[in-house]
C-alpha cells in the first residue's frame, strides 16, 4: 500500500486539480440543491372520511363502512382496516407497512373507491395521505382587526379572493382555509302557505335542485331547514331567486316567493375561526412535493403584496408562520455555529502543533469533505433540510480526526527522521495509521447502518442525517489518505511543530492510576452505576420540545352541544385569555370541515376528524413569560368557571406537537367495549399528567331516542306511510344542502320552515310538539300523529369501532406532563387495578404507542451496532483482551451524555437515542488509536506495562486533538438556546458530553484495563 500512497503523493498536482473540480461540483450542488424543512416521511397509513350528515352511528355502520371495506379489501400491501363509524359520517384508517410506497397505495385506493355507489344523501369519499407535504409551509390570516369588517364580507368574498389568487402561484399546491364560507341564500319556506296551495317540500326541493336529489332522512341542527347552495358571487339578486317556478307533479305551477321568503345568508361555514376575539380566516398554504419551498414561499409573499392594497377598511392581512423563513434561520444559524465550532477546533489544533501551515491543512480538509458530501446527497435525492444541515454540523467534528491522526503521525515521524527522504517518511506514516483509522472510521459507519435498514420510525425520521454522516466519514477518510499526504508533500519546508507539554501531565496520571488500578476501576463502576439510576430517572418522551412559547387549549363539550353553545363557551375562554398580561396573542377555531386532521407526520391512524362539539385555542406567551406559571393560573380560573366544559390545558413544547395517548379496549361486544371504555376513563381522571377526553360526553350525553312508526295504527287508519313522513320530515330535516341553478346561473339557496324545530327538544317534548298535526282516517275521523308514532329509548352508540370486523373501543387522553414514559406506566397501573370483563383486554397506541416502538427499534440498532463494532474490533486485534480494552468505553462514554442532559434539563427522546448511537462510534476511534499503538508495541517486545505507558504518551496528542476538535465544534451546537435547534442541540449535548468522559476513559481506564487483564 506505501508504494500506492508514495505515487499519489508524486501527482500533487492531479490531486490539487481534483480538489478544485470537487470543490466547483459541491459549491454548484449546494446552491442547486432542494430545500425543505423536513426531509420526505410518509405515514404508512391512509385515511377515508365519508360525510354522511343525516345518518346516526348505526346507519353508517350497516349502510357504508361495509361497502367501504368490501371496495378496498384487495389492495396491495393492506395489512388491516379500522372504521370509525359515528353520527354523521365515517373514518376509515387502511394501514400499510412502514416504507411502502403510499402513493401508490393512494392511487389504487383512490381508483377502488371510483364509482362506488353510495346510498343517497353521502358525500363523495375523501382519501387523505399524510406526509411532511400535507403540512402548511406558511400560514396566512385575514383579521377584521378593529372588529368593525364586515365579517360575511370577511368570510365569503374577501377569502374567496385571497384564496383563489394564492391557489394560482406556481408550487402551491392547495390552500386549505379555516373559517370561510359562501354567499348564498336562505329560503325559509312559510308552510301554511306551502299547505295552503297543496305543494309540499319535496316539490320545493326538486324544483330548485339543479339535479334530482332525493331528499335526505333529515338530521336536528338548528331553528331552520336548510338547503345551502354555493356561490362565488352574489350574482342573481334575492327577487329573481324568488321568481324561481315551483313544479308539482300535475302540472301547476308557483313562484317560490309565493311560499317561502328568501334573503341573503352566508352558507357552508363549517368552522369558525378567531385572532384575539376578532372574526378572521385562515389560510394554509400547501406546497408541491417537488417544489422548492423557499421559492414558493417567495413567490406568495410577492402576490400578498400584490393584494395588501386591494383589501377593504379594516382588514388585515398577516403572516403567523413562514416554515422557509424557519429553515432559512435554522439553516444560517446551523452553518453560523457550525463554523464557529471549525474556529475552534482549528484553535485547539494550532495549540498542539502551533504549526500555521498544518493548521490550515486540516482547516482545508473541512470544506472538501462537506462540499463533496453535499454533492453526492443530491446526486442520491436528498434534499438540503434541519436533519441533512444537523448531519453535517455532527459530521464537522468527526471528518477531521482521520486527517488529524494522519496528520500528527507524519509530524512525529518528521521529528524523528533525518530529514531526508520525505516522500518515504510520509508515506510510512500514512501507511502504519492506516489500519487503525479505517477500523475506526469503519465502526463509525457501521453505527448508522442499522438507522439504515432497522425501518419503522427511526429509519423514516433519521435516514438522511445517517446517510449524510456516512457519506461525509468516507469522503473524510479519503481525504485523510490521499489529500493531506499530498499536500504535506507541497508544504513539506514548513511542516515541523512545537514541542507539545501535554505528554508529561498525562504521564504522572497515568502512572497514578497504574499503581492504583483498583481504586480507579472501583470509582469508575460506582460513577458509572450512579449514572445508570440517574439516566433511568430522565423523563422519557418521543421528539424533543418544540421549544415555542404557546400553549393548547382544548374545550370540549357534551356531544349534543350545538355550535352556538361551544362558541359561547369559547368567548368566555377568549375573555380570560385578553386579560392575561403574560399572553401575547391568541387564536380560537370553533366547529369541524370534516377533513382530518394530524399533529405530526407520525400520527398513529394517520389522524382523526374534528368534533363539532370541540374548540382548539392557541395562546402564544410574550418572551419573558414563565410559562408553567402561566398554565397553572390559566387552569385554575378555567377550572373555577361554572361550565360543562371540559378544559385541557398543556404545553406545546413537550413531546413536539403531539402529545395524545391511546388506549384500545377489545374482546368483547361493541356495547360491553364502550361500557369498559367508560369505566377506564372514570379510573383514569385520577392520573396526573392526563388529561382525559370524553368526560363530559359520558356525563352529559343524557338518553337517546327513537321515533318509531305505529304500523298497525297508520293501516287501520288507511293513512300512506309516505304522507306520514312527509309530515314529519320537516321537523327533522335541518340542514340540508342540494345545488340549484337560478335564471342559468349556479345558485346556493338554504331551504328553511317556520315551524318550530326539534333539535332543542328532548324526549317526550318531541311527541307533544308534533302532536298538533293530524290525518284524515279512512272513515272521516281525525287523527293525531301522536296515535300513529311511539317514542322508544335508543339504545345505540354514538361511535362504532371494527377493526378488520372485529369491534374495538378506544379512550384517547392528552398527556400534559413532559415524561410520556412515567405517565404511561402510572396509566398501565391504574387500568391494572380494574376489573375487567373476562376476555376484555387493553393495550397502548397514541404518543405510548410510539415511545415504545422508538425504544424497541432504538435497542435493535444499538445492539446491531455494538455487534458490528465488535466484529470490526475483533478482526483489527488479536485475542479478546484488547478488543475489550477498546470496547469498554462504549457504556462508559453515556456517563457524560446522561450528566449533559441532566444539566440541561433534556429528556431521552428520538433525537438523543440518536446522539449515544452517534457516540459508540466516535468514542471507539480513540480507543483504536490508542490500544493499536500499544499493541505495536508489544509486538515490538516491550514488556505490557512498558507498552502501556509509551503507546499511550505517544497518542496522547492525536487522541486530544481529535477529542477537543469534536466537543469544540459541537459545543456551540450544545450551548445554543435557539428554538429551531432543538433537535441537533440534543444531539450536541449527548455527544459533547460523552466525549467529556470518553476522552478521560481513553487515557487513564483503557491503559488502567489493558494493564490489569494483562497483570500475569
């Protein structure tokens, strides 16, 4: 191999223009390359949500969830479907295995839902995806901010406008907007006139619908029946719409104003949303897959200025989020602490060799291994993203240590030459370092393998960090073999040091810690245990804190609340809200559009529908706010307030966005399931840190019932079912939409009666209020509609759970303290102390559900990763005492990490799992250099504790060098306070910290240890 090295190190010249090539190829790569805040995951589940606003909980269930499941059963890769059948609608969650190509799964989904004919009144199925791409890159908000907009005006015509211009921006993909809705018209139909002239609604209906609609079962929403049909404009004036002809089926005909008033109204407002108590619409915009976000982020803020100045008085148009203004910092300051920490470790190189020259070369070596690494990451796809930037800052401190190694033992083998023959010295140089930093650099990649091929969560969330720390180590361990030996040869006049005065220091340590061998292992152990109970004790959580200063409010109201009462309840919260000095600012949004909704990408089902008895606020706190206190005092004036509400108050900072546990209750009946469910939500209001969902649903729901026809009566009586109900029918049927089509022009018109509803009745009211109307008998007589209909219990659930036909329960709760793991384990003991019907058993999804799957695959990869490491050990030395030697300081180096994070105040979570796996491979490099070195001697004949002594004074300088240039360059990483660097300041705490104590390890333990399994 010397022969191979002293040819290329003859070539100077071809490396130098190869240097520059790679150079030119990595700056073009890095400004061409793809930006994003997060690098492609998909989940591996796919949902579809069937609106079916007339139909209860069991109708859906018997009518659609079995036609859904017979369309999609055959689907490629389907592992298991669950339905979430409940009143209005229906949520299917179709899983998949992770890394399986969800887009297609989308398409075959898509294409087996195409066509299916569903039962009238249903809304078309929606198959929804959930990517990093589903989630906003920015947010825009239109505030009536004086309060004195016009708020119909704020909702329909306004964001109509808005939305409309920014869906047309190249790279937006969709804008999903929050609080708007439609102009149309209400059309309150007066029924004594409509009985009057003989017609009845079905003929209102079907003469006004653009298309023959049959008319729906009905459902209670309000004081009206209503008939919403769209309009982008005013259009048609509320006159030409009352000249709209009605038709009965023998031929006559009225204008519709003959039996119904119509006026203006705002239609399709399915959410309400607020900023600071004041009417505003919000608007996520969506961007595609494949376009750059920092452009189409430019690109919207281009066409918002463009209509700043074409909105009405009082409105206000504003930005809440930008995610490419985000990265845009987040990369700057990443690259920004990056370099400061390269300052420093050229810094601490100088110190040991005060050699200008040598110091700029291994400065050198810094852009030719990012450059070169950034342009194979995006030869290989992987757009530039936090994780990407994160791997390159960690990579800084390691891609200098092959080159430092190298770099060092060329100097020393200077120093104790003649001078002469340098190409031969170099060369030797390279050549006896070689076997140990290929080992080395090679027990570093094998680490991130397993994040390569274990899947699941790990794989999906940190594969381009692992790939970009590989690829940086192997570009690094060419340019330690082949760059810096070729240029040292240029620089070769220059190429001397200063005596280091380090060696002595260390060797009165070490000779210390020889003559007490005992002592030393002794304290490490109890060191290492007390750091063992300690590391136990951390709080154990899934991603790192978002670090944002906000805090969620969930209210929650009984299920039969309407929206005027959540929305009551909602302004009391606001009201407290404006009062609170601490709170910046605030925003409500009240109701459901139905589209599910996700907090993370890892959202275990892919998501959930809104209720539409719900309320979500977000308060964001001023910058010098405490904001535990602020939550404390916020929870007890809202725990104070005389209300039927349930109030969940947390933190947004911890577990990242999602924070929702999840308990599944099976093997029983769907009736048995949901009277378990009931007893586990009572049991679990007594653990803290939970905050259960569905309380005030069992307290509150009251009795349900069902309106039953009397058959034997409506036949003796010869009355036609069909009159009955179209008697009935508009008592009942509140809300109903059609499309309809006025003077040639597509019309929304909201069909009402005056007649009073039966949505604010409850059981035996609703058959008095239905009594006043009566029937003609067969013989004469007149009959009471009360004599033909019976007012039964109802005794179905609200919800529907099957899991591939099985039923299932589900009890969902909000953990709001920062130790998922601890609130976990206190939920398993109290679901312990039931007693449970016999084979009814429970187990753990939600935010648990992946804590526990990120351990298991964490051990997995751990584990993996210490075979492979000593696989590598054990095929570089001989026997098994100096592979041990070297292996040893693996456990040893979580010392400082688990002391770092106490410090700090962090918690075990994704992104510190990470960070240990990170460290077995870095903190086995010095532990190579070192027991290789003492091996040589040995060899050499030098008796072991000879060898001990000289093998490590002569590593003691490369061993340093590259130590201090790691923690040097992370430790701006480690210190920073930056919210957006959450993720990579955990990493930077558990490898600053455990290279802290690896360091110590490497240069008094390993010697201490090698010595003593070698005492005989």
């Amino acid at each position: 191999m010397q022969p191979v090295i002293e040819a290329v190190m003859k070539r100077s010249v071809v490396v130098v223009v190869s240097l520059l090539l790679i150079l030119g190829w990595g700056g073009m790569s890095a400004y061409e390359m793809e930006r994003d805040y997060l690098p492609p995951i998909n989940n591996s589940t796919l949902m579809i949500s069937v609106r079916a606003d007339n139909y209860q909980a069991d109708q859906v269930k018997a009518s659609i969830a079995g036609m859904m499941e017979q369309a999609i059963r055959n689907i490629n890769g389907l592992e298991f479907v669950e339905t979430n059948s409940f009143n209005g609608g229906l949520l299917c969650s179709l899983y998949f295995p992770f890394q399986f190509n969800m887009e297609k799964a989308e398409a075959e989904v898509a294409q087996a839902l195409n066509g299916l004919a569903l039962p009238s009144g249903i809304d078309k199925p929606l198959v929804t995806r959930v990517s990093t791409s589903s989630f906003p890159v920015m947010r825009v908000s239109l505030v009536s901010s004086s309060g004195q907009a016009d708020e119909n005006m704020l909702r329909t015509s306004v964001q109509n406008e808005v939305a409309g211009r920014l869906k047309s921006v190249p790279g937006v993909s969709d804008i999903r907007v929050t609080g708007g809705g439609n102009n149309g018209y209400a059309v309150t139909v007066r029924m004594k006139d409509l009985e009057k002239s003989g017609f009845t609604l079905e003929d209102v209906k079907r003469s006004i619908a653009s298309s023959g609609t049959a008319w729906p079962q009905g459902k209670i929403d309000d004081s009206r029946v209503t008939i919403p049909v769209r309009v982008t404009g005013w259009g048609e004036s509320a006159q030409d719409v009352g000249e709209t002809p009605i038709h009965r089926a023998n031929g006559t005909t009225i204008p519709l104003s003959a039996v119904a008033d119509v006026t203006p109204s705002m239609v399709d407002l399915q959410t309400v949303s607020r900023t600071n108590g004041y009417p505003s619409v919000v608007m996520d915009v969506l961007k595609n897959p494949s376009s750059n976000i920092t452009d189409v982020s430019n690109r919207v803020h281009q066409r918002l200025q463009e209509l700043q100045g074409s909105l009405p008085s009082g409105i206000q148009l504003t930005i809440p989020f930008d995610r490419a203004e985000d990265i845009r910092a987040s990369l700057q300051g990443l690259i920004r602490e990056g370099l400061l920490g390269c300052l420093f470790s050229m810094l601490s190189v100088f110190l040991f060799l005060r050699n200008v020259r040598a110091t700029l070369l291994i400065a050198l070596s810094l852009p030719i291994c990012l450059l070169a690494t950034t342009a194979l990451l995006k030869a290989m796809g992987i757009s530039l993203n936090l994780l990407t930037v994160s791997g390159l800052i960690v990579a800084m401190g390691r891609v200098v240590d092959d080159s430092i190694v190298i770099l060092d033992n060329m100097v020393r083998k200077i120093q104790e030459s003649d001078r002469q023959d340098y190409i031969r010295h170099l060369a030797g140089a390279v050549h006896e370092m070689m076997p140990a930093i290929v080992s080395s650099t090679a027990t570093t990649i094998v680490v991130f393998l397993p994040i390569l091929l274990v899947g699941g969560i790990v794989q999906s969330s940190f594969s381009s960090f692992a790939w970009t720390v590989v690829i940086a180590l192997i570009v690094s361990l060419a340019v330690s073999i082949v760059v810096i030996p070729a240029l040292a040869l240029l620089w070769r006049k220059e190429f001397r040091a200063g005596a280091s005065t380090v060696e002595p220091l260390v060797h009165r340590m070490l000779h210390f810690a020889l003559l007490r061998k005992n002592g030393v292992l002794g304290l490490v152990l109890v060191i290492f245990i007390g750091t063992m109970v300690e590391a136990f004790l951390l709080p154990v959580n899934f991603l790192p804190a978002s670090g944002k200063g906000e805090i969620s409010i969930k209210i929650e109201m009984p299920e039969k609340s309407s929206r005027q009462t959540v929305d009551a309840e909602v302004k009391r919260v606001e009201n407290l809200l404006a009062t609170d000095p601490q709170i910046e600012t605030f925003a409500s949004t009240i109701g459901s559009s139905f589209i599910p909704q996700f907090d993370d990408v890892f959202d275990a089902g892919g998501g959930w529908v809104q209720s539409g008895t719900e309320a979500n606020l977000v308060a964001g706190l001023k910058a010098n706010a405490n904001i535990d206190a602020v939550i404390s005092k916020l929870r007890s004036k809202l725990w104070a307030l005389q209300s039927n509400a349930k109030f969940t108050v947390a933190n947004r900072n911890i577990s990242g966005d999602d924070s929702q546990l999840k308990i599944i209750v099976t093997g029983a009946d769907a009736k048995e399931l949901d009277s378990v469910a009931r007893k586990i939500r009572r049991q679990l209001e007594t653990v803290p840190g939970l905050s259960v969902d569905g309380i005030e649903s069992d307290a509150g729901s009251g009795t349900s019932y069902r309106l039953a026809l009397n058959r034997e009566q409506i036949k003796r009586n010869g009355i036609k079912v069909e009159d009955l109900i179209g008697r009935i029918q508009p008592y009942f049927s509140q809300g109903t939409r059609i499309d309809a089509t006025v003077g040639g022009l597509k019309l929304p018109l909201i069909l009402s009666t005056d007649l009073e509803s039966a949505a604010a009745q409850t059981g035996t009211d609703v058959l008095l209020m239905l009594s006043n109307e009566t029937f003609q008998s067969k013989d004469g007589k007149t009959v009471s509609l009360r004599q033909l209909t019976s007012l039964a219990e109802s005794n179905e659930l609200s919800v529907y759970r099957e899991r591939d036909g099985e039923p299932f329960a589900a009890v969902t709760a909000n953990i709001v303290s920062n130790d998922v793991e601890k609130v976990t384990g206190q939920t398993e003991r109290a679901i312990e102390g039931l007693t449970l019907p016999r084979g009814v058993k429970t187990s753990f999804g939600g935010i648990s559900g992946q804590v526990q799957q990120m351990m298991k695959e964490m051990a997995v990869a751990l584990s993996i990763s210490v075979v492979l490491v000593l696989l590598i050990v054990s095929a570089v030395f001989r026997g098994w005492k100096a592979p041990v030697s070297v292996l040893v300081c693996i456990p040893l180096s979580v010392i400082g990490s688990v002391w770092g994070m106490v410090l700090f105040e962090k918690q075990w979570n994704l992104a510190a799992f990470i960070g240990v796996l990170m460290l077995v491979g870095i903190v086995v490099t010095n532990g190579i250099v070192l027991v290789d070195k003492i091996e040589r001697n040995k060899a050499s004949g030098m008796i072991p504790e000879e060898a001990v002594v000289q093998g490590t004074l002569s590593r003691v300088r490369p061993v340093l060098m590259t130590a201090l240039t790691t923690v040097l360059t992370l430790l701006p990483l480690a210190l920073s306070s930056r919210a957006d660097t959450v993720i990579s300041q955990t990493l930077g705490i558990v490898v600053v910290g455990g290279m802290l104590s690896s360091t110590f390890i490497s240069l008094l333990v390993i010697p201490v240890i090698y010595k003593w399994m070698h005492k005989n």
